[in-house]
C-alpha cells in the first residue's frame, strides 16, 4: 500500500485532504503537523521524512501570513523555500513523487489577461518572493515534480477571508472592501479533489500546473456574493486597495489560467459561486 505524507496537515488544505481522504482507502495516509514535519527546523527535516518513508508527498505547510512576513522575512525564506529544497532533494533521492503548493503571488499583479504556468514571475512582497524561490529550489532538486499555484484559498477549516466576512456582514452596518485587486478564490475541497485527480491518474505529467475556481472577480465582488448567498443585510462598499494600506503589497491582477491542469489531467474546475454556496451549507 502507498503511503501519503501530507505536510500543513492542520491547515486548510491539509484539512481538507484528510476529510477527503476516507474516499481513497487504497492510500495508507500521513498527516503531518508542523511538529512531526518541521518545515521551520532544516536540521530535523531529512530524518523525520526518512522515518515516515512515503511515496507520494503533498507539501501544503507553508507559512502564509502575507504582512508578518514583511518583517519575518528568514522564517518565511526557511519554511517556503530551503525546506521546499530538502523536500524535492529527498523525493528525488527516493524516487517519491512530489506535489508542492505555490501560490499567484509569485506574479506583480501587471498582466490584464489571466496568467499561465509560463508568465513572468516578479514577486512584489517577502511573501511571493520566498514562495518563487521554493519553487525555483523545486525544480532545481527534483525535474519530476508537480508544482500547483492557487491563489484566495478558504475553507471550513482554519482562518480566511470568507470567514472574517461572515462575521464582519454580520456584526456591522456597512463594510468597505478593497475593488482593484482581481483574481479568483479557490474552494479547499475543489484543489483537494484536484490533488488527488492527479495522484490517481494514469500518467505523472511534471511540471507548473494553476488552480482556482472559475471566474475574473475582485475582493469587493466575492464579498457581495458572500453578502447574497448568507442573506445579509450589512452594506457592501467598493474601495481602492490605497485606502486600506497593508505591509505587504498585493498584485492588482492574479488570475491563473487553468486550462493546463483541465486539459493534461482532466480537472473539472468548479465555478466560484458554485463553489462558495457549497461552503456556506456547511
């Protein structure tokens, strides 16, 4: 039997693959914390993986808190790119195969058309800096490897933008969200499913592969449609991303092309409204 070894076991995606893996009983699961896979401790990272010894590796830990990061930059370098390294040296070593989370913000945001695997990356924070050079150590360690960009994650797990706006559309009278960064979330359950359309296919395909949800939509929009589905009354207003100022600075436009991972792996890709009332039932 197969073992999976799945990192950022307590995250949103991991959480997700460990719901979604009581349908794929002919794995033998790992699901990782950060103590039993220390992305943030290089010194322990080879033996933990030698003792766990799987045959496929989903690494979704990363570390993702976008502004701390600004001022985190080491950690952020340590856990998204040299343990990234170490990972794609030992799948490469031990002939596992390799599925490694990325995200849109390894592009500046200047593109108007949706992006494809082979679009100029140009970082604009610590962030999407840190997570290009895991992808670059990626490659470098491991040709056989997958590596999947996605971008607004959110689920029923953890803490996330969906989240934070049902409290907010709840608890105030008017909100205002930012209008001018475009892109489109990803429902967890829907990259899992994708994940795992690729671990059982027929052929290992390698290579840079985009995931989200279908749509071209701003922050401010996916707050309306939140505000529709969950039938609140609190006001919804459109601001520019220069009236809330944050650390780190985020791309204008990250939308990613998915018609790779569609047409290689046949990935049915959900539409995000679709996908976001699904959620919401929960």
């Amino acid at each position: 039997m197969k073992k999976i070894l799945v990192t950022g076991a307590t995250g949103q995606l991991g959480s997700e693959l460990k719901v979604l893996s009581k349908n794929y009983t002919q794995f033998e699961w790992v699901f990782a914390d950060r103590v039993q896979v220390s992305l943030d401790n290089l010194s322990v990272l080879q033996s933990q993986l030698e003792a766990i010894s799987p045959n496929i590796i989903l690494n979704c830990g990363a570390y993702t808190a976008v502004d701390k990061a600004e001022t985190e930059q080491e950690l952020a370098d340590i856990v998204n790119h040299s343990a990234v390294g170490i990972i794609a040296q030992y799948a490469e070593d031990h002939s596992v195969k390799l599925i490694h989370i990325s995200t849109d913000y390894v592009f500046d945001g200047t593109s108007s058309i949706a992006l494809t695997e082979e679009a100029l990356t140009k970082p604009i924070n610590v962030y999407g800096a840190s997570k290009r050079a895991g992808e670059l150590a990626c490659l470098a360690a491991n040709a056989n490897a997958i590596i999947i960009r996605t971008s607004w994650v959110y689920s029923r797990f953890g803490n996330n933008f969906v989240k934070t706006m049902q409290r907010l559309l709840q608890e105030r009278d008017s909100i205002g969200v930012v209008n001018d960064q475009i892109g489109s979330p990803t429902y967890a359950v829907d990259l899992a499913q994708a994940i795992m359309t690729i671990v059982t296919a027929k052929e290992w395909i390698s290579g840079i592969y985009n995931y989200s949800n279908e749509g071209e939509i701003s922050w401010y929009e996916f707050v309306l449609a939140i505000k529709e589905i969950g039938g609140y009354s609190c006001e919804v207003k459109g601001i520019p991303s220069s009236a809330y100022p944050t650390p780190a600075k985020r791309p204008a436009y990250s939308l990613l092309d998915k018609t790779k991972i569609k047409r290689v792996y046949g990935v049915s890709v959900p539409d995000y409204k679709e996908s976001l009332e699904k959620s919401l039932k929960f």
